[in-house]
C-alpha cells in the first residue's frame, strides 16, 4: 500500500519531468556531523538529480537548528565544511546551488515573528517529529527553540519562495506546517508566498544498524564517507533477527529489511530479488553483500570527498557565494512581507 505523500511524490516527479522551470528547491541539513547514507537515498540523490534536470536548487546548514537537542553547538565549523565537502562529492554543482548557513541571513529570522503568530501552542506541542526528538535529546531541558524550529524552517523555505521539498518522512510533519504558515499568511495579508510540497524518495526512512532511523546523532549510521573498512565493521555489526532465511519484509522484518533496502540501492537492484539471491545464505552473506555493494557504490564519491576535504579554502568560497545570494533573496522576500504587513513605515 502506497502512502498519500509517496503517491503525491511520484505525482509530482511527473510534473517535474513535463516543466522543471516551475519547481524551486529549498532543503538542508544539521551540521551535526558528515552525511551519511539514510541523506544520501532519502534526499540528497533526488538533490543532485533534480538539479541536473533544471530545477533550481537551494540549500540551508542549518547551524540554529542544531541547539534544538543539545545545549551547544560543537565543531560548527568542521561539520559545516564537512557537509559542503559531502554536497559536492555527491554531485550537487556549486555554481547553480545557494548553499547558505542560518547564521549568515539575518533577514531570514524576521519572518519567525510572523510566522509564530500564525500557529497555536497546540499545532507546535503536537508535532510528531518533535515528540520524537525530545525523547532522543540530550539537552538538559527542552528549550522553546525545540518547539518552534519547524516555524523557523517555514521561514527557510518560504523566504526563497521554494515550493518543492525533496526530504525524509521525518520531515513531514514540518513540511505540513510550513504549508499552514504559507497559507495563513496568504489569507490574512496577500498572496505572497507558495504552499511548498514534500518529494520523497524510495528510501525516505532508512534505518540504522540498530534498527532505529538513521540518524548522525545516533552512532548508528554509516557515512558517505566512511572507509571501506569502517563500513565492513558497521556492517558486520548490525542487528538483525534470528530467522536464517533472508527476506523482503519491512514490516515484520525491519533490521533484515533495511539491510537488503541498503544492498539493493547501492546496486540499482529490486530489494525482493536481492533477498531472494541470498536466499538461505543468511545474515552473514547478507551483510557481506551489503558491504560490497556499498563500499563499491561509493568509492568514487569518497574519493572526491577526500579531494574537496583537503581545500577548505575552496569550500567557504562556495559559502560565501551562496550566502551573499541568501541574503539577497531574503531581503527582497522581506520587503514584500512588510508591505503585506503595513510594517513598512518609511
Ligand atoms: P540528526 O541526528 O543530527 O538530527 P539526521 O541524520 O536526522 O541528523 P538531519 O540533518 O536532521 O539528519 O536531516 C537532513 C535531511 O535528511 C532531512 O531531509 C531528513 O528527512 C533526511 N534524513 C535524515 N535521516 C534520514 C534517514 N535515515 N532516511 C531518510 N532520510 C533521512
Ligand atoms: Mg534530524
């Protein structure tokens, strides 16, 4: 059975396909830490694709965001040159993408007054992400800024007027805010923005080798640039059942499934047919099929990877660029929000 955002996905990839000029991409990352393989099937292949096929592209680190499970951002840096370095490696063109930071659009976190007056306590307290992240957290408290991020990421969104969304299904809960603020918005003060929609890929929740989603934060994900060694290990060491007949069954068989899921993307194969060639080999040849298929996917992007890694230099150019463009757009979106607004006295 296909969910109502996966068939609206393969809907909207239709449309892509027809006219790419209507589509606007705005999407991003934490700079929690280098990417790992749940970003790459879950949204950053689609990045790179869609990219390549004419849509424009924009991409927030969202360095703010971070503070939302922790209570300081460490190693901002490192990840941010981190997270462009794994960008690029992966194919997105530096030339054509806004790559920006939060930080650096100051004009971006004006929309957030807005935009908060637009949803209740309840709309943010229910939020099943949210919910989700709390658990996980390790900040001593949950600060006001877990509970109101996702309005600060309609602000992302909306200030470059994307309308199209390429995420994982985490994201959308936050996605389906950003369309409330936009349509709130529009009805109380003029058209000004578009009501963006989500693209999901085939994998929009890959898991981790334990079982849970894979996530940077969790020590269970396995890097785009992780050594062909480190992927062995990690491999070798994830959780899976006791059932020695290797099989296709998301539902009942979640830690074998999202193994095979990670085999069979990583070589272009159907994951039923991939089981069914492991057959009865079990969990051992499975993982060592899986290694092989993703060290073997991977080796040119991490190469590159290491290549663009060692010129950092090159990496906050391609930030500044992309900040200075930001920064641009958002003013100009600003601009139309006060005149919607009356708030432009001068
Ligand atoms: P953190 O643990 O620090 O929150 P994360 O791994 O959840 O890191 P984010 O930066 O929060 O990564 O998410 C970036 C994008 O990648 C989002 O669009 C999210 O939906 C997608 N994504 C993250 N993890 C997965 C996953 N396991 N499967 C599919 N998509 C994912
Ligand atoms: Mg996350």
């Amino acid at each position: 059975e296909v969910s109502p955002a996966a068939r609206r996905s393969a809907e909207l990839e239709a449309e892509i396909t027809t006219d790419p000029s209507r589509f606007r991409i705005l999407t991003g990352d934490r700079p929690t830490g280098p990417l790992h393989l749940g970003h790459y099937f879950g949204t950053l292949q689609n990045r790179v694709r869609l990219q390549r096929s004419g849509v424009e592209l924009g991409l927030v680190i969202a360095d703010y965001q971070v503070l939302t499970d922790r209570d300081v951002a460490e190693d901002l840096q490192e990840h941010v040159t981190g997270l462009i370095a794994d960008y690029l490696a992966a194919g997105i063109d530096p030339d054509e993408a806004m790559i920006f930071t939060h930080s650096a659009v100051a004009a971006l976190n004006q929309l957030l007054l807005p935009f908060l007056s637009l949803v209740t306590v309840p709309e943010l307290q229910r939020n099943p992400t949210v919910k989700d992240e709390i658990s996980h957290s390790r900040q001593s408290g949950v600060s006001g800024l877990m509970f109101t991020y996702p309005a600060h990421q309609a602000a992302d969104i909306l200030f470059c007027k994307a309308n199209l969304v390429p995420v994982g299904s985490d994201q959308l809960p936050h996605l389906e805010l950003t369309r409330t603020i936009a349509r709130r918005f529009n009805d109380r003060y003029g058209p000004v923005f578009p009501e963006p929609e989500a693209l999901l890929s085939a994998a929009p929740l890959l898991l981790g080798t334990d079982g849970a989603k894979m996530s940077k934060s969790r020590g269970n994900a396995i890097m785009l640039r992780s050594s062909t060694e480190d992927t062995a290990r990690l491999i070798r060491g994830a959780k899976t059942d006791a059932q020695r007949h290797i099989t296709y069954e998301p539902r009942s068989r979640p830690e074998v499934a999202s193994l095979v899921l990670l085999g069979a993307l990583c070589s272009d194969r159907d994951p039923v047919e991939f089981a069914e060639s492991i057959g009865r080999g079990g969990a051992a040849v499975l993982k060592a099929e899986v290694t092989e298929a993703v060290n073997a996917r991977f080796a040119p992007m991490r190469a590159r990877r290491a290549e663009l890694a060692a010129d950092p230099a090159y990496l906050h150019r391609v930030l500044r660029q992309g900040n200075t463009r930001a920064n641009r757009r958002a003013e100009a979106t600003l601009a139309e929000v006060r005149e919607a607004m009356g708030t432009d006295y001068e």
